[in-house]
C-alpha cells in the first residue's frame, strides 16, 4: 500500500499543471461570458446617450419679423386660418439676407427655418392681435438641417451632394451665428408636440399619453383579477386536476410570445367585439391579458411567503377562512403583489410587438385625449422613428428611448423600494 | 453545513468559564505537570487538557485559529494527529469540531469570509503554504461526509471519478482494478458486483455511505476525514460502517467527527473534545471516558451539555 | 363620457346601498346596541345589499355596451333598401362605415346621398334611444336588486356566509380568466386559420418553397395567386434562433457559472443587477441597436475581410437576441447550479477534483435537466420574438442558410401581413393567423416541454 501511495502521489503531482492550466482557462472563459453582457450594455448606454443626447436640444433662429398687415390681410381681413404667416418669414429672411437673389436660390435660404415660425407667428397673433403691423424680434425654430449641422451630426466638409444641406445654406448658417442669430436651447417641442413628419416638430406627448392611458386600464384590470386569482389558488383550489391545469396554464401564458396575444386582441377586441382600432382601451386590454400571468406568479409567491402560523392563528380565533385571507393574508403580502405589479407594467410599457396587431402603429399628430381615441405608445413611437430615413429622427428615437429606459428605471427602482422598506422577515 | 453551524454558535451565549479555576487545580493529576505543553489550567479555562503530543505524529496543527469574518469559530488548536490512529472529535453541535475537520483538507477555502491563521503540516509540509495546491492536498487528505453524497452517476463511475481525474490508471484495466479493490475494501463489493452501471443514488442509505468510503480510498489517500459518517444512518448501517473503519485504520489515519460517544468509544484510539471552539481536552479514549480531567468534557460525556 | 357618468351614479347607488344595508341590519335588531343579535356583522348586510345591487346592473351593462353596435348595424342594415342591402359583404361594410362617419359628423370619402343621410339619422336616433333604455334599465335593476337583499336582511340571515360565497366566485372567475386566454388564443388563430386553409392547402403551406403573399386586387392581373410556403419562413427562424443561441447559450451558462462559482459576492452584486437590467430593456430598443448600429457594424466588419453581407443580414438580428436572451439563459441555469445540493459539490471538491471539474463533471451533468429545461424556454422565446427581427432582419424569404444574407421570420411576417389598412378576410391576412397557429403551437410545445423539465429538476433535489 505505501509504495503505491507514493506512487498515486507523484501521478497527482505530474497532472497539476496541467489542471491548473485548464482551471485558469475555464475560469478566464467565464469571466470573458460575464463581461461580454456588461460590455454590451456600457456600449449600448454610451451609444444611446451620445445619438440621443442632443435631441434634448434645438437649434433656434432670431428673426426680425414686421407682421405686415398687408402679407397678412391683403384685403384688410385678418382670417387666422388662411393667411400667409410662411410669408412674413420669407420676407424677414429676405431682409436678412438682402443679396440673395434668384428663385431657387431664395428657397433655399427659406430651408432654414422650420416650417413652425410659420405656426409660431400665427399663435402670436392670435393671442395678441394689436401685434398686427408692428415688428418683433423672435426665436423661431431652425429646420432639421441646420439643427444637424449645428449640432454636427452633418459634416460640412464631405461633398455637397453628399449632404442634404448645400454650400450656400452652410454659410448662410455660419452668418447666422455670426451676428448671434443662431443658438441651442432645450427641446421642449419633445415632450409638448405628437408626431410629426417634421423632425424639428415631433415630440412624444401623444405616445406618452397613449402609453399613459393604456397603463391605466392594465393596472385597473391586471392587479385586481391578478391579485384575485393568486388569492383564489393558492388559499381556495382544491388540489385536483382543474387547479393544476390553471397552473401549467399561468406559467405557459407568461413564456407565450407577445404577438400572440396581439393576434388575440385582433380577432376578439377589434373584429369581434368591434372596439375601435388603435384605441388605448384595446392595447390596454391586450397588455392586462399578457402582465396577469406576471402578477399572478408574484402574488402567489407573496402568499406563499405569508407564514402558516398566521393563518392558524386567526383561524384559531374564529376567523372564517375569507376573513383570514382578507384580514392578514391580503396585507402581509401585498409588498410582494405590488412589486409583482409594478415589474408587469414595466414590461406592459416596453411592450410593443402586440399593439402593432391591433393598429397602434398608425401616424397620429393629435395627442390622444381619452380611452378611445386613436393613439400610438413610447415604444411604437420608437419603433416608427427608427423607421424614418431622416438623420434627425434617428436622434429623435434615441431620446424616446433614453425617456422610455428612464420610465422604465423609474418603475424598477420604485419595485425594489417597496421589496425592501416593507419586506418582512419570518 | 458549516454555515448552519455558525449562526448557531453565535446564537449560543459567550463562552465563559463554568467552574471556578479552583476545582479544575484540585481535580488535577499531579503527574500533569511533567507533561510537554498542558500543565496549567487558567481561570477562562483556555489552554488544552490532556495530551496533545503524540507519538510518530502525521498531521500537526499549531495555534490553528479560524474566523469567519467577525466570527472566531476555532481558537487556538494545537493537536498532533499520529501516523494510522484513529482519532474521534466530539463536542455539542456548533463546538467547531467540524470546521476544524474541514481544515485539515483546506475544504474551507471555498468559503469566502473564511480565515485560517497558525499552522496544519501534514507529513512534515505546510499545508496552507502557497506553493501546496488543495487539490494535491486533498488526494492525500481524502473526506466522507455527513449525509451520503454519491454522485448522479453509476456506481462504478462514482468509484472511478478520483482515480479519472487525478490521472491514476493508465487503462481501463488499471480504472477496473482500483474501482474493484476500493469496493472490496469498503465492504461494498459482493452487494453491487452485478450493478455496477446502476445510478448510485439508488442505494440504500448504509450502502451509498460505503460507496463513498470507497470513492475516497480509490484517490488512495492517507487521511480519510468522516464528518459524523453514521448520523443519517440507521444502526445497523452505522454497525457496518463502524467495522469498516476499524478495519481501515490499519492503513489509514482517520479523523471522525461523531455525536456519539459510544461511537467513539467503539472506534478510535484518542479522543478530542472541543467546546465553543476550543479544543477543551485529548487524550486516550479510556481516559476520556472514565477519567475526564476538565469539567467541561465530565459535563459532557455524563449528559450534562448536550 | 355619457357611459362614465352612468357608472358613477351606479357607484353611487352601490355606497347608498351599503349604508342603507347596514342601518337596516341594525334596525332588525333595534338599534346598534342590539346588534350582537345578528348573524354577521353589520358590515356584512351592508356588502349584501352592495353586491345585489351592483353586480346584476354591472353585468347587464357590460353586455349592453358590447352588444349594442352590433345590434344597431344590423338594424341599420335592415332598414336599407333592397339595392344597397345586397351588395357584396366589403362594399356593405364600406357603406356602413361611412354611415357611422357621417353620424359622428366626421368627413367622409365618397358622395353622400340620401340613403346614407337618413341612414346615419337613424342610427343617431337609435344610438340615443339606446344609451336611455340603457340607463334606465340598468339604474332601475340596481334599484330594484337592493332592494330585494333589503327585504331579505333578519337577525339570522347569514350575510357573511353569502356575501364569501359571492367573493369566493369573483375569485374563482378571476383565475378562470387565464383559462379564457388560452382558449381565447386557440380560438382566434384557429379559426382563421381554418379559413386559411381552405384557400390554401396545409402541404402547400407546410412544404412550399416559395413564399409571396402579394395577392392582386383583381382577379385577371398577373400574378394574382400569392404563394404560400412557409419553409422559407421557418427556414429563417430557425437560421436567426439558432445565431442567438449560439450567443446566448455559451455566454449565459458561463456567466452563470462565473457568478456562481467564482465571483467574489462584490463582483456579484455588480454583475446580477446589471444582468437583469439587460433583461429589462425593451425589445423594440434592441431592435433599433441591432438596426442602426449592429447590422452596418457587421456589414462593414464582413466587407472588410471580402465578404457579400446584407444589410439586413440575419447574423445582426441573431447576435442581438443572443444578447437579449443572456439573462434568461444565466438566470435559469444559475437555478439550476444553485439547486444541485452542495453535498455534490463538497463531495467531488473533497476528492481533489478542481473547480472546473467539479462544474463540468459533477454540477452541469447533475443540474442538465434544469439548463435543459431553460434552454428551451430561451428558444421558444426567440422564436417569439418580433421586434428585433422586424427591424433588423429583412422582409425577402429567402431560403438560405448562409447568416450573411437577409432572411425573415415568422412573427416579421405576421407583422407585414397584419399592419396596415387590409380587408380582414383575404387570403394575405389569414396567412398571419395561420402563421400565428404555427408560432403558438411550436412555443407552446417548448414551453411545457422547458417547464416540466425546469420542474421535475427541481422536485429531484426538493
């Protein structure tokens, strides 16, 4: 035995190396896998924040504009529908830029502001009608154009039939901030506007609120019937071939892809029940169908986590079984049933595959006001914008994004206050 | 296992001296005081009674204090462990005999708050030096654990897992012949000859204890570690596996950590009683047994700490 | 907003019926000092009569609500003249259309004539007298419903018994719903489907080759019949699932490994949340990365060493699942480490095995099933999903292995059938059912193939 023992010691010790290499490659492989996850996310962060920082910004343009009465009411009637405030613009362009001349080259130089002066000056007018005749100084949006040379995502130095701004509009541009014409403010077009085909004009208001209203009617339908089946199974079911089918059920719900559901929203809500389409009552319907499995799962591990000896307790003093369930169950694990809810509406805001079935991926300019009017969500309006071939809209998407990951962060971190300040230990 | 037993020792109030140190000097042998390091018996009671020393030592363990983070589980263990002897460590749960077993292979390495400070040598050679590699070391110092842990694996694979990875059998012949002699050693032999290729997990409780004995002997190492080997075992398993150590202590030194005194009594030569994780007293069985010197071991071993 | 103001008063009648339930039960008994004579306590007389009165009323205003369209086309269609009444089932559905626009007072295309101008009068007037009748039958059954549990209300009615009875069916309903989704599912893309395959034959769809879903508005045009064979599309599927497993699988199972086995908890508590945050993202997010920055990144890589990539090549869309899926895969099968008892891994550890092979020789083989399990799960997610291949992959069914070129995938083709203004019963549109049949049907088989996997595991070690 002894002489064998030395021997089996000295194979040990000749195969270490070896296995220290192996070890040492195994650990390193694991380690390359996890940073592989960190890395993508610190690349997909950096690259979200630096496409979409900037449209957190837009370029404006002061114009000295003379709200001529005879532009605007030719025929000494001011009709706010019809008159020609785009011309009050060109003309203080033109006075701007008193040697351009020429059709052609005139509309070129009328690019440079968005089609919003437009809209501006009427607004202005219309609030305050003496400004008629008078001549104001005012900030007016710049077009996409000029926003994305400014803020140089187009490069002025590569050819001009390269770009979608020409020479000429370059250094009209660079006269511009010359004479302090031109500068950058907060976006605030961004979170007050709906869609538009305009880059300078499109904002999130409507998808926010479309998103805004669908979550209501989840929340309102998803928590209580969640909550109330989670209760039902795991304090009422008998255990018999029914409840467990209800189980499988719940758990194959939560793993079925989203269009599905969206298939289903289609046939029942919109064909069958005649709901109107692109409505948030339906997408929300829909994304209640697909968060229950989610608050059900969580609920029922709240209830689970609700120790025994409280329901024995209560019982013991004459509680009926409703009354337990309503009296101590219900409360102690509530904590666990809200995170569960709060993780299913965060998933509810992200989702967006569904809502195309159901034709929330319509253009809509209007910001939605009410549960059936047609409406689009965040992560539509993401999913549009990525679409538009416009430099300036691939900004846009981006800080819709940095918005919907910032809702979305918000939800998460309000779930993991509520885990902690009302977790109990048992 | 070893985590479990942490929190209990926290939970258990601050060791502290039971006795007054006066009764400990009156219940001392006057022939103590020849002995090599335990001639004293402080007032907290701090120092080891007994023999520590032995003869032809393999395994030494000097000073050896572990922490788990803020937790001090083992304080001050100084204990040779001879050359093919059979010793036994009891003490109540949470004592600290199982953390200090699971030193002597460096198995608390994989706990991360972990600290061992003093020394363990084995044959002569540091084993917490850094040129030793665990996995050297624990081919020498091989361990059975508490409740039996076969391998989802056939018998046989479950024997030939120690011998495949360290490399021990240069073919299948060679794998054939340790997987059959470490059977026959572990008494396991006869019962499985014919279902080698069955999943070990479906032995009988007694039975996967032995097949584990036998995956640790085919490694062929020179200390077997036995954390309370017979505890998820009914007797007459336990009386099978008892012989079975008996047997091997021919060629191996084997350390048990046991809660049975009379398992003990049956199967080892040395005795170590530790308490709140302090090793407390060793000596030959038959001392302990009928002639404890401290008071915490007397208290012990008449049912009096439990 | 005329609905809304009816389920306020309903509302209302509901708090009324509850105070006046309550004041009855103690008026039983004589007075509120007496009311140890009752069953229950006075609460529950007051949730009686609630329920009496709220849910009947409820119910009928629900299925009023859902029901009233329908029924008022009808009758509008009834009253039409014989010409318009046997038109064909689109143009009816046209004109109806505009009868409801111009109801609303919304533009419309097309001329208005006189039919359409009384049509759309009566419609006005029957929508009126609709939401009256509505209100007054609903108002009227609450009224009437609490009033019958008022009279019921004696010392020795048992209020709590029937009022728990009552909680526990609202229960019971409620964890039926998800029953009534699945079914619901079921039925919608069956039926569909159904009708698909009327059109076209099941071995066409199952085996053709070629898919082009282009059907010609009029019947003589050339290439009016689209074709439908899904292979391509599966084909594709199948060439973008397996691109993200390759990513997801490796890379979540060794992330798992890593956190379980050798991370110190510092590490850990870093990687974990930033993990989960990955499976936070929403999927349109990933698409819009693998579309703006993924595919010309692996378009420009693939030139550089002289090879023909695709804009909308699969292999963007595929790494980019991978990568969604990471998290999913590492959470499983971290799962299913952390269930295999740590007796296994002492006992190999004690034997001298290393790290590595105690994962790779003891840990993994013991805990396959659960990775299994999760596996599966993670390709029945990516078979699912839409958003990523919608933006990032391309819309031709080319059948094709080769990860360079542009495929697409069974939910993209869903999505381009379905969006949009289409007829709802041509054959374009029921092919998007019939391939949402496929998808439900194969993710379903994966699911509680992975689930009972996922589950009989972690029963083995329970």
């Amino acid at each position: 035995m002894r002489a064998s023992r030395k021997n089996s010691r000295e194979i040990v010790e000749a195969g270490l190396a070896r296995r220290r290499r192996k070890e040492a490659a195994f650990r390193a492989s694991g380690m390359l896998a996890t940073a592989v996850g960190v890395i993508f996310l610190g690349v997909f962060f950096a690259t979200l924040v630096m496409q979409g920082a900037s449209a957190f910004k837009q370029t404006f343009i002061k114009l000295d504009v003379e709200m001529s009465a005879s532009v605007l009411a030719p025929d000494g009637k001011l009709d706010l529908a019809y008159a020609d405030f785009d011309g009050l613009v060109r003309n203080a362009l033109r006075k701007e830029f008193p040697d351009v001349s020429g059709r052609s080259e005139r509309r070129e130089l009328y690019r440079l502001v968005s089609i919003a002066a437009g809209y501006q000056l009427r607004d202005m007018v219309a609030a305050d009608p003496s400004l008629l005749g008078s001549t104001s100084t005012i900030w007016v949006p710049a077009s996409s154009n000029v926003d994305m040379l400014i803020k140089g995502n187009i490069d002025p130095e590569i050819d001009e039939s390269l770009r979608p701004i020409n020479d000429a509009q370059v250094a009209w541009v660079e006269s511009l901030q010359e004479n302090d014409r031109l500068e950058t403010r907060f976006n605030t077009a961004l979170f007050t506007n709906g869609d538009s085909r305009e880059p300078e004009l499109a904002g999130i208001r409507g998808a926010l609120m479309g998103s805004f209203y669908m979550l209501i009617v989840t929340v309102a339908l998803a928590f209580p019937i969640g909550v109330a089946a989670a209760i039902y199974l795991e304090e009422f079911a008998p255990r018999s071939r029914w409840s467990d089918l209800i189980e499988v059920n719940i758990n194959n719900l939560a793993a079925v892809p989203s269009i599905v559901f969206g298939l289903l929203g289609l046939a029942v809500f919109i064909n069958w029940m005649a709901l109107p389409r692109s409505a948030p009552l339906v997408g929300g319907l829909v994304l209640s169908l697909l968060t229950l499995p989610v608050i059900i799962i969580a609920s029922r591990a709240a209830i689970q986590s609700v120790p025994p000896s409280i329901r024995e307790a209560a019982l013991g003093l004459g509680a009926s079984k409703m009354q337990v369930v309503f009296h101590h169950v219900m409360p102690l694990a509530l904590p666990g049933m809200l995170t569960g809810t709060i993780i299913g509406m965060s998933r509810a805001l992200g989702e967006s595959a569904p809502l195309l079935m159901i034709g929330m991926v319509a253009f809509i300019v209007d910001v939605p006001g009410g549960f059936t009017d047609p409406a689009t969500a965040l992560p539509v309006q993401v999913y549009l914008w990525a679409d538009s071939p416009e430099r300036a809209f691939a900004e846009r998407t981006s800080a819709a994004i940095i918005v919907l990951l910032g809702f979305l962060l918000i939800m998460n971190l309000a779930a993991v206050i509520i885990r902690k300040r009302m977790e109990r230990k048992w | 296992m070893t985590e479990t037993k942490i929190t209990e020792e926290k939970a258990m109030p601050e060791a502290g001296p039971v006795e007054p140190a006066g009764e400990f000097a009156a219940q001392k042998p006057n022939g103590a005081a020849a002995r090599k390091v335990v001639d004293r018996v402080t007032e907290f009671g701090e120092e080891t009674v007994g023999e520590v020393r032995c003869e032809n030592p393999f395994v030494i363990s000097e000073n050896v204090n572990v922490y788990y983070g803020d937790n001090h589980a083992i304080r001050d263990v100084t204990l040779e462990i001879g050359r093919s002897e059979v010793i036994a460590l009891i003490g109540p749960s949470g004592c600290g005999k199982s953390t200090y077993l699971r030193c002597l292979n460096r198995m608390n390495d994989s706990i991360e708050s972990a600290r061992v400070t003093g020394t363990i040598t084995l044959d002569g050679r540091d084993i917490y030096s850094s040129d030793l590699d665990p996995v050297a070391l624990r081919a020498r110092v091989g361990m059975v654990f508490q409740k039996p842990n076969p391998f989802p694996k056939s018998i046989y694979d479950n024997v030939a897992y120690g011998p495949r990875i360290h490399g021990l059998a240069a073919d299948r012949a060679e794998l054939d012949d340790i997987v059959h002699t470490s059977l026959d050693r572990a008494g396991l032999l006869k019962e499985v000859k014919d279902r080698m290729d069955e999943p070990g997990t479906g032995l009988s409780g007694g039975q996967q204890q032995r097949l584990c004995i036998a995956r640790t002997i085919a490694v062929n190492p020179e200390v077997i570690l036995m954390d309370e080997p017979c505890s998820a075992l009914d007797p007459i398993a336990t009386a099978r596996i008892e012989d079975l150590i008996d047997e091997l202590s021919e060629d191996y030194t084997i350390v048990i950590v046991t809660h049975s005194m009379q398992q003990a009594a049956r199967v080892s030569r040395r005795v170590a009683y530790f308490h709140l994780g302090r090793l407390v007293e060793v000596d030959e069985t038959d001392k302990i047994f009928t002639n404890p010197q401290h008071k915490l071991t007397e208290d012990y071993i008449t049912g009096r700490i439990g | 907003m005329q609905n809304l103001t009816l389920i306020l008063v309903l509302a209302a009648m509901a708090g009324g019926a509850f105070y006046m339930g309550r004041r009855r039960s103690f008026a039983v008994v004589g007075g509120p000092a007496h009311s140890a004579q009752l069953h229950s306590l006075p609460g529950y007389y007051g949730y009686f009569t609630l329920i009496w009165c709220l849910l009947p009323a409820l119910g009928l205003f629900l299925l009023w609500v859902l029901l009233e369209p329908k029924v008022i086309v009808a009758l509008i269609v009834e009253s039409l003249p014989d010409a318009q009444r046997t038109m064909s089932a689109g143009e009816l559905n046209l004109l109806v259309n505009n009868i409801q626009n111009l109801a609303a007072g919304d533009a419309i295309s097309g001329e208005i004539d006189t039919v359409m101008r009384d049509a759309a009068d009566r419609f006005n007037e029957y929508v009126a007298a609709s939401r009256q009748m509505l209100a007054m039958l609903t108002l009227g059954l609450a009224g009437l419903g609490g009033a019958i549990a008022l009279r019921r209300i004696r010392p020795e009615f048992r209020a709590r018994n029937r009022v728990e009875q009552v909680v526990l069916y609202l229960l019971i309903a409620a964890s039926s719903i998800a029953i009534l989704t699945t079914i619901g599912i079921v039925l919608s893309v069956l039926f569909e489907a159904i009708r698909f395959f009327r059109e076209v034959s099941v071995t066409e769809f199952l085996f053709g080759l070629t898919w082009s879903p282009q059907t010609a508005i009029r019947a003589d045009q050339v290439g009016s019949s689209g074709s439908f064979g899904a292979v391509p599309l599966f084909a594709g599927t199948l060439l973008i699932t397996a691109i993200a497993m390759v990513v997801a699988v490796p890379v979540g199972l060794m992330t798992a490994i890593y956190l379980a086995e050798y991370s110190s908890s510092r590490i850990r508590a870093v990687a974990k949340p930033l993990l989960e945050l990955l499976a936070g993202i929403p999927t349109v997010v990933y698409g819009f990365f693998a579309a703006l920055t993924v595919a010309p990144w692996v378009r420009t890589a693939g030139e550089s060493i002289g090879l023909q990539v695709a804009s909308e090549s699969a292999l963007a869309a595929g790494l980019v699942m991978g990568i969604m899926i990471i998290p999913l895969v590492s959470s499983l099968s971290d799962d299913a480490i952390h269930a295999v008892p740590t007796a296994m891994r002492d006992g190999a550890l004690g034997l001298g095995s290393t790290r590595s092979e105690t994962m790779i020789k003891v840990i993994l083989p013991a805990a396959l099933p659960g990775i299994v399990g999760g596996i599966l799960l993670a390709v029945s997610r990516a078979i699912g999903e839409t958003m990523i291949v919608v933006m990032a992959a391309g819309l031709a069914a080319n059948l094709t292995a080769n990860p360079f070129e542009a495929v697409t995938t069974v939910t993209v083709q869903i999505v381009t059938l379905l969006v949009g203004d289409q007829e709802f019963d041509s054959a374009k549109t029921l092919a998007a059912f019939a391939l949402g049949l496929m998808l439900f049907v194969v993710t379903l088989c994966l699911n509680v193939l992975g689930l009972t996997f996922v589950r009989k595991y972690r029963e083995q070690y329970e």
